[in-house]
C-alpha cells in the first residue's frame, strides 16, 4: 500500500492535486486572494444572498433570539422553534405535506436514500448525480443500478427489467434537476412517467434548481407543475439560498420514518437555530417579487454567455493541465474560474466551470465574455492565449 507522500506525488503527477486557497475577504463577486482583487466566478451563490442585508440581519437577529448553537440533536432537545418553522415553510413551498432538515446537502442524501430502501431494493441512478448520491446509494446496501446520463431509454429497460424480477422490490430513482457540472436539466416529465409506470419512487436534487427555476424559484419541479408527483425533493440551503444546510420534503409517513432511521439526522447535532431562523427568511425573499427580480437579474447576466436557463456554464478542455493552465491563466487576468478534474467529472473531461450571479454587474461578465470565455472561442484550446496581466476589468465598471 502506497504511503501518504507516495498517494500525494501520484496525484499531483496526474493534476489531480488539491490545497486550499482562503479568500481573504468576506465571500461575494468581488474577493481577495494571496493580494489579488477577482471577479469571482466560482461561488454558488446565484442569487447573491450570502452577503444580503435581510439574510445578514435574520441571521444577527437568530443569534439573539436563539443562542449560538442548538447544543444537542434533534430528537433529544435540539429541536428549536425556527427549526419547525423552516420546515413548515419549506413543504408548503414544495407542495409537500412535511419537510426535515439537516446539516448539510451532503447529510441530507446520506440520511435519506439508506433511510428508504435497504438490502431487498434498488436504487437507479443517474451516472452523472454528485457523490453524495452516489455514496448515500451504496450506503443504502441496496443493489445499485446506473443510467447513462438522461438516457431515457436505458432507464425504461432498467425498471422493466428489475419490476419483472423484483415485483416487491421498492425502486428508488434518483437523478439531479440541474446538474451541478455540466448545468443541463434532467427530463424530468418523462422520468417520472417511467417512474409511475413501474410502481417507483423519485428522489430528485434540486440544489442547483432551487431559488433559480421556478415561478417562486423552488426548482424544476415547480417550473413544470409536477411537485406533487415528487417522492422526495432534496436540496440546500448553501446555494441561493445564501447559507448552509440542506433538507428533504415527502409526505408526513415517509418523514417520520426518516427521522426515525436517517443515521446523519438522528446523531448530528442539530444545525444553529438562528440558520434556520435566516433561512426563513432567505426562502421568504426567494419566493417574493424581489426574488422574482434577482431571478430576472441572473437570466439576463445568463444570456451574456450562453444559451441556458442555469447559471453552471461549462468550458469541457478535457486534459487536467489544459484546465488548469487556463483558470491559472484567468485568474492572472482578474477572474476566479475554478478547474473541475476527475473524480468531480469523469475522466479526460476536466473543465472550466463558471457560475453565474444575479449579483454580478455586467461590466464584469463583458469583460469575461470578451476575453475568450464564450461557447465558440478557440482560445479555451489554448489557454496561452489569454491575456496575462493586461488591462484591469475593473476599470469598465
């Protein structure tokens, strides 16, 4: 067995090597790294609530009201009451009969997925869902079954082979809305058409859906009018909502049976009650007309660069250092665009991922557009290319 400084030259040999890089100043579209000013490009925050005076002042007011931290689990006396109430606000949104949360996105998969299907069942997957999925499935120790990606008709033979074999059997699907590293949307109609048809349950993620698609942003689902046929509508608080946590919403039967099983729910101590306090008031500004407006605000700075409806903008260069070189490359320019490689995207596929903001001026994204970054720019194949120093994007704001 390779020793740790063995494992660590092996992946830096490969490109794969990661170290932390802190800001040094507060997150939001303009931040300071190792003495340099950037554009950032690289948050999830496509609302720009992490930084929104209301979000920042439902949280100080939380902190008063309810303390630091909930200084127990849920189900022994961590259970506060902005805790029911984000729940209750979170299933009426979702046209859901109940909600729970939990610490985070990652928490909430790994609790829920083991929680509904076991060793007898199954779960389908879609073969590009993020790790938490993936893990929480294996987790589960039901036997896992993988589609290409949005392959319909793969996924059809998979659910009429397993109902054939496994007529008792629970079948849990389980696919993203938006697709964290590629920003394109399931089919989400026609899987839960295959779904019903075979007597299964949905678990959809809408992390990167949820407070960007949607009349009152909650998502895909909404936006197609097919809540009500969602099993289980996952998702997180650390997106555009501005903070942190994740949640699950079902009927009132299957989460009570989650918080009964779910292993990352029942022994983790509950999240600080001023969070869920300021994440009611984060969903309450995500459903109201100024959520509609940023909503607007972020489809607009969209269409400056691509052709989408979702602010995850991929540049596919395909070799780690190819990737590498150019976010080194923008980053020397003024921009924060962060490198995706393998194991977050298969193989031979790494990436330039830019993620839009509501929050961003347009000056800045021009100025993102102009130097190479648009869907037909040669320069993504040689990142060379791209201006080194040169002039400060800042000065077209």
């Amino acid at each position: 067995m390779p020793s740790p400084a063995e494992s660590l030259r092996s992946l830096a040999a490969e490109g794969l090597l990661r170290r932390q890089r802190p800001l040094d100043s507060p997150s939001g579209v303009r931040v300071t790294r190792e003495g340099r000013t950037l554009w950032n490009f690289a948050s999830n925050d496509y609302l720009g609530l992490a930084r929104h005076p209301e979000i920042t002042a439902a949280l100080v007011e939380g902190v008063e009201r309810y303390g630091a931290g909930a200084a127990a689990s849920r189900l022994v006396c961590g259970t506060l009451p902005p805790h029911r109430v984000l729940e209750e606000a979170l299933a009426a949104a979702k046209e859901s009969a109940a909600a729970l949360t939990f610490s985070s996105g990652f928490a909430t998969a790994l609790g829920v997925i083991p929680a509904v299907v076991g060793k007898s069942d199954f779960v389908v997957l879609d073969k590009l869902s993020h790790a938490c999925l993936v893990d929480a499935a294996r987790l589960s120790t039901a036997t896992l079954r993988v589609f290409p990606h949005n392959d319909l008709a793969k996924l059809s033979r998979l659910l009429s082979s397993i109902r054939a074999k496994s007529p008792h059997a629970r079948i849990l699907v389980v696919t993203e809305s938006v697709f964290s590293m590629d920003g394109d949307l399931c089919p989400l109609r026609e899987i839960l058409d295959l779904v019903e048809a075979h007597d299964g349950l949905l678990l959809l993620d809408e992390a990167h859906g949820f407070g960007v698609l949607g009349d009152h942003g909650m998502g895909l689902a909404e936006q197609l009018g097919v809540q009500a046929r969602v099993s289980f509508q996952m998702g997180t608080l650390s997106k555009s909502a501005g903070l942190a946590g994740g949640y699950v919403t079902a009927s009132q039967d299957w989460i009570d049976l989650i918080t009964n099983r779910a292993r990352s729910f029942i022994y983790s101590t509950a999240p600080p009650p001023a969070l869920a306090h300021a994440a009611v008031a984060s969903l309450r500004l995500i459903r109201s007309e100024n959520g509609k407006i940023l909503r607007h605000t972020l489809q607009q700075n969209i269409a400056q660069l691509a052709h989408q409806t979702t602010p995850i903008i991929p540049r596919i260069l395909g070799s780690n250092s190819a990737a590498l070189a150019a976010s080194l490359a923008l980053e020397e320019a003024g921009f924060l665009v962060p490198a995706i490689r393998y194991p977050t995207v298969p193989r031979g596929s790494a990436r330039l991922r830019i993620s839009l903001s509501a929050a961003h001026p347009e000056a800045a994204i021009e100025a993102l557009r102009t130097i190479g970054f648009t869907s037909n720019d040669e320069t993504l194949q040689n990142p060379e290319s791209f201006p080194i120093g040169g002039s400060d994007p800042t000065s077209q704001n």
